[in-house]
C-alpha cells in the first residue's frame, strides 16, 4: 500500500513551497489543483524614463538590432516583445512627473482639479483572483510607500520598501505571541467596521444626493473591508510556506538605487514560486540624491533633465544600463525557476518600461514598454504608425485577458493588441 505524502512535511523537508512537481502520493486533490499552472502578473516602472536612444531599435519586427540597452539583456530576446508608439491621452497634470501615478491607470488629467485616480491594472487582477493566495497582490517601491497601484474608489496601495519587513510577511510565521497579537488586531478592526456603519446609517438618510453617493462608496469600501478581512483571518490559520533562503539584509543607503532595485528583484521570483501572490508591481522612483554608480556625480533626476549636454546623458546612461542589467537578471531568475508546467517565466506576463517616454522634456508619449513571459509569441518589435501614439491599454486589455479577467476594455482601450 501506498502511503499518502502529507504535503506540508514535504514542504518543510524541500524547503520551497508550491514550486515543486507532484508526487502520486500526494493528495489527489492537490494533484488536480496543480494540474493548471495559475497566470501570474509582474509590473516594473522606471519612472524617470529611459534613455531613447538607447532603448528603441531602429527597425521593427523581428530582426531588429538590439540597441546599447537591448544588448544588455538580448539572451531572451525570444522570451520578449518590444512595443513603440504606446501612450495614454492627457498625461500632463499639475506636477511635472504626475503621469508616473496614471501608468497603471490611464485616468485623464493626473493631478489636476477634480481629478481622482482609477483602478490600476494590477488591483483589476488582484481583485479577479482574490485570495486564492495569501496576499492577493504584492506593492514595492525603493524609497517611499509611493505606489502605482490604485483600488476601485482611487485609494493608494502603500508599497512596501523593506525586503526584510516583506520577507517576514510572507515566510517567518512569528512567535504565538505575535501570532495572537495580529489575530486581536483582526478582530478590532472588524469592531470598528461595525461601529462605523451603525453609525453612519442614521447618516445617510439625511444628507444630500450628492453626499449620498459618497456614503454609498463608502459602504462599498467597508464591505469590502470586511470581505478581506474575513479572507485575511483565514489565511492566518495556514502555515506560511517555508524556504531556504536567508531573510534579505534591507539596504541602508537611498544613495544604493541599484542595491535596493536588485534586493526587490531577488525576492520577485520567490513570492511566484511559493503562490504568496500571483500579482507583483514595482515602482523604482527618483531617490533624490546622487546615487551609487561609479562615474556618476549628480542624482539621476537632474540628468534625466540633460538638455542634451553629451556628459550628462553618458551619466544618466551608465545608471540606466545597471537598471536594465538588473532587470535582465530578473528574467533569468523567472527562465531558470520552474514548477510542473514549466518555467515561471512562461507563465508570468512581466511588462517593464516607464511613464515618461522622453523625461528631458517630461512628456509621456512614445513610451519604453516591453513585456516578457505570459505564454505570448515574443521576438519582435512591435511598432505602432501614424501621427498619434496607440493607446497604452489596449495592451493592458490584452494582458488582462491573458490573466483570465472577462472584460474587452480598460481605462482609455479601444480594443485589444495583438501580435503574431
């Protein structure tokens, strides 16, 4: 007789959670939820741009030349798509660099009076999928809690800037005192979600239309606050996956850019390989001072300003080139980690680029968009014609289909993109 494997035991002695094939003795219903490899989602944005130049091929389709960035990163040429000629309408806010904030978004006029941001592409997956993982999506950022990610009602998701708070959340199960400590926050914010609407209920019946429809999102967001934290007290009843890995040292220095970009990267494919989350996005912001980049003598905000003075772009690009290059070591981690169904890169849509296709003059047209993995036919420089830029999300339609979200449109879409 064939004895059952518990999967948890085997989690424990392989040391890295759901990234591992399926014995038959385990459960057959692990088996059979395995059995589908799930879609997964990665969003990176530079925000300061990238050098064009640099960037763009001069030619489209397949056999383009790889520019000085492509170069860096050409070994998964066949693992990629390169767009030109992508934007969204009505970039330009109140702030020069207010278009990083609609990136995810595509909502018109950012920062402007009366403006309120949209739901980004990512919280769109977060929410079609739900808890199926234990955190529906994860938000990183590399110097502030400024994120890209927005919800329904237009609220910011805080990133997290800390590789070792993150790699706590998800991996180091905590003492029982801590344990019990956040299942007592739980249920207090529960409490309040209660006494918040017995409260306000009296409220709306005597307010204005207007006033009315404010409470109405409001409701909508205690609602769904209460949904999530029913689903969040499930989850802290599970054990969190173990690995082997070594918890992250955080980076001290905001001079470090690169070293606070490469330890985010490093723990991307490790939150896909154990399922902590199938949606990840990232943002790399301006760190305000000069960073740590051999050559480089003024922070990269001013450079990206380099009214085409030669000695500032070969600044700016020596930069750019260790944030390609770490991004290339991104995909080669996601090529070579596999599950069942192969590789976590195939089953991953990463779409890399920025909100700023030219951040010299702060415009956010003819943006850098490249998007890897996802199971698309790659290879090729995909190059939209005509006197105006493509919108931007008929692409994000199209990855979200991918994603298994049921929806032929999104923010300013027009249809979808396709490529062959």
């Amino acid at each position: 007789m064939i004895v059952p494997v518990d999967r948890r035991t085997f989690l424990r002695a392989s040391g890295v959670a759901l990234a591992l094939p399926l014995l038959e003795t385990m459960h057959p219903a692990l088996a059979r939820a395995a059995a589908a490899s799930p879609k997964r989602m990665v969003n990176i944005c530079s925000t300061l741009g990238l050098y064009s130049s640099s960037w763009f091929p001069t030619t489209a389709g397949a056999g383009y030349e790889a520019t000085e960035y492509l170069s860096l990163i050409d070994e998964h040429r066949q693992r990629y798509t390169l767009f030109s000629g992508l934007a969204h309408q009505e970039q330009s806010g109140r702030q020069p660099h207010n278009s990083e904030i609609t990136w995810l978004t595509a909502a018109r006029r950012p920062g402007l009076d009366g403006f309120r941001n949209t739901i980004s592409l990512d919280q769109v997956v977060a929410n079609h999928l739900g808890y199926v993982t234990r955190f529906p999506s994860v938000v990183l950022g590399t110097i502030t809690g400024q994120s890209q990610a927005y919800t329904r009602s237009g609220a910011m998701v805080p990133a997290e800037t800390s590789p070792a708070i993150l790699f706590r959340k998800l991996f180091l199960q905590g003492t029982p005192e801590e344990i019990e400590r956040e299942a007592q926050s739980l249920d207090d914010g529960g409490s309040i979600l209660d006494r918040l609407k017995s409260q306000t209920a009296s409220l709306r019946r005597r307010v204005s239309a207007a006033d009315q429809q404010k409470l109405d999102a409001y409701f909508d967001a205690v609602r769904t606050a209460e949904e999530d934290l029913g689903e969040v007290r499930a989850w802290q009843q599970r054990p969190k996956p173990v690995v082997n890995e070594a918890s992250p040292t955080d980076v001290a220095n905001p001079a470090d850019l690169i070293g606070r970009i490469k330890a985010m990267f490093s723990l991307i494919p490790l939150i896909l390989e154990t399922d902590s989350s199938r949606v990840v996005s990232m943002m790399i912001q301006d760190h305000g001072i000069v960073p740590q980049v051999e050559g480089v003598t003024s922070d990269q905000h001013s450079l990206s300003h380099h009214g085409q003075d030669e000695a500032k772009i070969a600044q700016l690009k020596k930069i750019e080139v260790q944030v390609v290059q770490a991004f290339g070591t991104l995909l080669t981690q996601l090529a070579e980690r596999s599950d069942a169904n192969g590789s976590l890169l195939d089953q991953t849509t990463v779409m890399f680029g920025s909100n700023l296709g030219n951040a010299n003059a702060h415009t956010a047209t003819d943006l850098p968009i490249l998007v890897a993995g996802g199971g698309y036919r790659h290879g090729q420089h995909i190059v939209h014609e005509g006197g105006e830029n493509a919108p931007l999300c008929n692409l994000f339609v199209t990855m979200l289909q991918n994603m298994g979200v049921e929806t032929d449109s999104f923010g300013q879409s027009t249809g979808t993109l396709t490529w062959g």
